[in-house]
C-alpha cells in the first residue's frame, strides 16, 4: 500500500521543490486557540497580568508577550445559544485581527462538539450523501464570504476537527483499519466526497473575491505514523489530489496513550514531509500543572520523565517546538496551545486537575479571575 501512495505522489514530489515549500512555510505559527474566551467575559470573568503586579488585562496581550502570533476558533453550525457560531467568531476575530493576530478557524461541521469520538451532523443538514454535500459546499462558501464581508482575512481554516474517523456521522464515517486495503478505500468513499465538497466550497468563496487561506486537513494521534499514512492514502486512493489541502494539522496530547512519544511524533511529521513535501503544524496540544489524583487516577504520560507541573508544561511545549522546527525542509510551520485561558474548564478533557496557564480564582464564581502562570511565556523565545 505504502509504494503505491508514493507512486501516486511522484508528480507531487517533482512539482514541490524543498526550497519553494521552504519559502510556503518560512512563517512559524504559535497559536493559542480562545474558543471560549467570549463566554467567560459575558459572565464577567478576566485575567491578572502576574508579571506586572496583578494589573487586570485581555487575555490576548497577556498571551501575545508570550509570543502568541495566531488564534484558533472553533465554528460550530447552529449552535444552542450562538455559542462557538458565525456571529460569536466573526466579534472574536475581529477584535483579535485589530491587534495583529493571524486567525486560524477550525470548522466542525456539527452544532456542538466533534472529535474522533462524535461527529454528529447539524440537526437541520440533509442525512443522505449528495444533498448532505451539497449543503456542506455552500455553507463552506458563505461562512468564508461572511468573514471576508467583515473584514477578517483567515490565514487558515481546518476543514473538520480530528476527523480519524471522518466527519457527518454515519454518512462519513471512516475507519483505517478496516482489512484488506481494498476495503479500506471503498470504506473512504464517502468521506472523499464530503472533503471535495468541503473544498469546493472554499474555491466557490475565493470565486468571489475571498481572499483565499490556507485549507488544512487535521488528526488527532499526531504519533501514530500508520494511521496518519493509512488516512491520506485512503483519500488520495478516492481521487483527492494531494493539491486539495495545503497543510497538515495533528493534535499531540501527552496523556491518551502511552506511544504518544516524542520520537513517534517525529518519526509521523518527519516521514510525511518526506512523502508529501507539505507545511506540517501541531495545532492542539496541552500540557498538566497540576495533576494530584485527586479526582480522577492520575494518567500515566507519553513521557514521564516530565514533571506534572507549571515546568513541565514549558519542558513539554518547548520540545514539540523544537521537533515541529526540526522537520525537513523547513516544513514545520507551527505549534498552537488548545484553550489555556478556560478557567472553569482546567482539566481540558484529561484526567489532571488543570492543563491551563492560569492560575483560576473562584471566590466571586460565576465570575472568575484567571493569574497569568510563568507558562504563558512558552512562545517568547520562538521565532
């Protein structure tokens, strides 16, 4: 399977010189995604500037003299309350684009959370393959103009969110490994036809005068290189050509399985720079401070020679760094933190106590106050 990937890569390897891919990538993404920045402000809650004596300022300056370049926003469809939709993202984006931030959107294509482990389609979206995508298409196209009539230039837009497992269940469901190989590209079929709508949408939105941004497409299990490989050979076995996404995305978490190793991670973006010549990003990682056991058994990590604490987050962040920078031919593009400023959410979906980068105050709960920890400067002396 593997040799007839690379077969069909081989014009793609010509077309894609090192030393023009460099020149693609030469800009390094240190992003913080703030997804649910606006809905801890609309209760009141802000954050303390420890390194200037406690003084109260947004969140976005606090992480910007760390080094923050880019935000990432996640975009649900039509969402209970508007939390995560267009408009709740279009105030976000605005607001973070006037103080020079790249914006980096992160589609979902559900009115609520999708992830390797759900990925429901909006309540509202047809449930049948071609009106399913046909939908998807011009929803890509209109949430892209609606951001360009608003005066936001996107810089990246990741269409789906961990889709290992495809996107728009049951109809996109996909599994990697499905045995023999044959079954596993016949299992992709539908997922292929959802992206080529997906990316249709966006070429439909630059037709019209969107500035065109980065398409990315983005897994989880950034370590596993046979998964990785699996997926874009599957996908490129179905006809998408491998001009139909411009970066890869992959989250990399220190706590979901003990072979989320350093070393894995870089033999996975290592080798696909090598087989794609394509910008490669980590875009959701985080790193405990604080993990005691004291709600949940205390989860062994990928690397566990680094501390559960405040250094810990630096030493783990600071060497994803260091192997995305590492990538052959200039092809790692970034690295972006997910939610550390989500005071009343700190565990971020592990079983630690708090991943976050700062220091959460309930006293005067719903309204919280969030102290900036030392880890907030984990981008300052990456350029």
């Amino acid at each position: 399977m593997r040799a007839w990937v690379l077969l069909c890569l081989a014009v793609s390897f010509v077309a894609a010189a090192p030393s023009e891919v460099h020149n693609r990538a030469s800009y390094f993404y240190k992003g913080h995604d703030l997804s649910s920045l606006k809905t801890l402000e609309d209760v009141g809650s802000i954050y303390r500037d420890t390194s200037r004596r406690n003084q109260t300022r947004p969140v976005e300056d606090i992480l910007g003299d760390g080094g923050m370049n880019t935000v990432r926003l996640r975009i649900w469809v039509n969402p209970e309350g508007g939390t995560n939709g267009l408009e709740y993202n279009i105030e976000l984006a605005k607001r973070f684009q006037k103080k020079g931030y790249r914006i980096y959107l992160d589609f979902h294509f559900s009115d609520s959370w999708a992830d390797p482990n759900k990925q429901p389609p909006p309540a509202a979206w047809p449930t049948t393959l071609s009106p399913l995508a046909s939908t998807l298409r011009t929803y890509i196209k209109d949430t892209l103009v609606s951001f360009e009539k608003a005066g936001i230039k996107l810089d990246i837009v990741a269409l789906g969110n961990e889709i290992r497992h495809g996107m728009l269940w049951p109809v996109g469901y996909v599994d990697v490994d499905v045995q023999p190989w044959s079954k596993t590209i016949a299992n992709f079929s539908n997922l292929a036809t959802l992206y080529k709508a997906a990316r249709a949408g966006v070429d439909d939105a630059v037709h019209v005068g969107v500035a065109k941004p980065q398409v990315m497409i983005h897994i989880d299990n950034g370590w596993n290189i046979t998964l990785q490989q699996r997926w874009f050979g599957a996908m490129v076995a179905n006809g998408i050509p491998t001009t139909a996404w411009d970066v890869f995305g992959f989250s990399f978490y220190p706590f979901y399985g003990t072979a989320a190793t350093f070393n894995n991670l870089k033999t996975t973006l290592n080798t696909l720079a090598w087989e794609y010549r394509k910008p490669i990003q980590v875009v959701e990682t985080d790193y405990p401070a604080i993990c005691n056991g004291q709600w949940n058994p205390i989860p062994e990590s990928s690397e566990p020679e680094i501390p559960y604490n405040i250094a810990g987050q630096l030493t783990w962040t600071d060497t994803v760094i260091d192997i995305v920078k590492q990538v052959p031919f200039g092809l790692g593009q970034g690295v972006h933190y997910w939610e550390p400023a989500w005071l009343n959410n700190t565990s971020l979906g592990s079983n630690c106590n708090d991943a976050i980068l700062f220091d959460p105050d309930y006293s005067n709960y719903p309204q919280m106050v969030g102290y900036s920890r030392v880890s907030v400067k984990m981008f300052q002396e990456s350029t």
